[in-house]
C-alpha cells in the first residue's frame, strides 16, 4: 500500500474522519451540541475495552513471533521520542526544563484513540493489524511518561506515586484487562458480547470522534502568542516519530499494516493518561498547553494526513 491520492482520499471520506469534522465544525459555528461528561467517560471505556477484545482474540489466533524483540523495540521508541520531543522543546519552543519535560511526557506516550483510528484505517484497506499492538500501545506509555518526567525535574527520580498512577490508570487497565479477556475466552467465548463490541463498535467510535472533534476545537482557542512555533513542532514531530515507529515496525517483523499503526503510535500524543501524570507530579507546568498541541493540533494531523503517510512509507519498506 502506497502512498496516494486515493489512499489520502479514502481516509478524509471515511465516516470517523468525517464525523470528527462534524463536531469541530459545530463547535467553531458556537453550535449548543456538546456531549454529557457521563457519555463521553461511556464512550471511552467502551473503545478501550472493546479494542482489547479484539487485540486479545487477534493475540490467541496469531503467531506474534518474538514478543520479547517487539516490547524491547517499543520500549526504546518511548524513550526516544520522549527525549527527542524534549531536546526539540528546549531548542525550538525555548522552553524551560519544566515545560520540556511536560511535553516530552506527552509526545513520547501515546494516544489510545489515534490508535484505534490507524487500527480501522488498516481494516477498512483490508489488512488488519497484528493483535499483539495492543500491548504494545501500554508498554509504550510507560517508559515515555516516566522519562518526561524526570527531565522536568533533572533526571532526579519518579516516585512511586508516578509509576502506581501510571500502570493503573484507565488506559492500562481496559486495554491489558479487554486483551486478557479476549486471549482467555478466545472467538467462541467473545462471540456472546460480539454483536456489542464489535458490531456496534464503529457507531460508537463516530460519536466519540464527534466529541473530540468538538474538544478539539475548543482548544484551538487557546493558541495564543507563539502558536506557529508550537504548530510546527505539534506536525513535524510526530511525522518524524511516525517514520522512525514505521521503520522500528518493519524491523521488527511487523506486517505492512503493523508497521503503519505502529509509525501511527510513535507519532501520537497523549492527552489523557500523560496530562493525568503531568498535573499530579509537576502542577507548576502549563498542562493546558500541552494538551491544546497533543489534542487541537497533532490529534488532528494524525487523524487526516499522518496515518495515510505511515501506511504509504510501511507500504513502500515492504515492497507493495
């Protein structure tokens, strides 16, 4: 799968794309829709639940190979984009180490929902993903988060506080605890919750992108002095994480469409487990900031041009 006009087409046209349009649309026109805070803690609980049925089902029937190499590869991807989001902080936002630091927590983590979008974008071009990326998603977070946080406070050590909050927040647990499931009940045992899980599943992902489309734009608001350079680092940065997450992927013996939602990973932002972190163990940082490039601006580029690039450049490495 090479990079095309067709293939930047398809994703624009798609129904996730385009309902998250739809809330960002309506919100820049000052629309009354909003969701309840109750649906939108709803919607995402059953996302990140129902993708690690999935993963978890994928994981029992595939052969993953060698999972050590895949979890030691996606260690060192969180630790390098982390310090690379940090370095470029310093250098090109001016940041001080505080701020730095917050955003390398959360351009070295990951975004579950970018994610689950580069997962249906593989499965809409008729090649899903390997299973096994959803454990991946969780061994990514951890290391980058932490190391963000240790360059904020001059690599003195993370307390145990970080890690517990870390490992234990809503992402870790739905996404290990639905892959737990799914491997343990396997196709037969999930086919009892399939026509939830899995049929509904992308009806409720259009409403969730249409309530991040309206989060989105409310963020786009706070831009203020300064915003072109942050713009910048908030879409060059994570095509470069996504190519080097690409190219890492290939290395690693992931098929084409596992390399791309790899690359889609690496390039992704945080903006609910890492701004959890930032706020309890560094609250003098400026959390909204962060969250308004990670969710207003690469949330976005990633869901509209970077996921079509890192299937293209997954796509060319592999020859189709």
């Amino acid at each position: 799968m090479t990079l095309s006009f067709d293939l930047l087409a398809t994703n624009l046209l798609s129904p996730v794309v385009l309902a998250f349009a739809l809330g960002l649309v309506a919100r820049l026109m000052r629309s009354d829709l909003d969701l309840h805070p109750a649906i939108q803690s709803y919607l995402s609980i059953f996302l990140l639940l129902a993708i690690g049925l999935k993963g978890g089902v994928a994981l029992r029937q595939d052969d993953i190979g060698d999972l050590a190499l895949l979890l030691a590869v996606t260690v060192l991807a969180g630790l390098a984009t982390a310090f690379s989001a940090y370095v470029l902080a310093r250098r090109w936002l001016r940041d001080n180490q505080i701020e730095a630091g917050a955003l390398a927590a959360h351009y070295g983590s990951v975004s579950a929902v970018t994610f689950i979008a580069a997962q249906q974008f593989s499965e809409r071009a008729g090649a899903p993903a390997e299973g096994v990326l959803v454990a991946l998603v969780v061994a990514l977070e951890i290391p980058a988060i932490l190391l963000g946080l240790a360059l904020a406070k001059g690599g003195g050590q993370v307390g145990r506080q970080q890690l517990h909050e870390v490992l234990t927040g809503r992402t870790a647990i739905l996404l290990l605890g639905g892959l737990a499931i799914g491997a343990i009940a396997g196709r037969e045992g999930v086919a009892a919750v399939e026509a939830m899980y899995f049929q509904l599943f992308q009806g409720v992902l259009m409403l969730f992108m249409l309530d991040m489309g309206l989060t989105a734009a409310a963020q786009l608001r706070r831009l203020g002095q300064g915003w072109l350079r942050l713009a910048l680092f908030a879409t060059a940065l994570p095509l470069a994480h996504g190519a080097l997450g690409v190219l890492l992927g290939h290395w690693a013996g992931l098929s084409a469409p596992g390399a791309a939602v790899f690359g889609a990973m690496t390039a992704s932002a945080s903006y609910i487990a890492a701004p959890a972190s930032v706020r309890a163990a560094l609250p003098e940082a400026d959390a909204g900031r962060c969250i308004t490039a990670a969710l207003g601006i690469t949330f976005p580029f990633n869901l509209v041009v970077g996921i079509p690039v890192y299937a293209g450049l997954a796509g060319w490495l592999a020859g189709e």
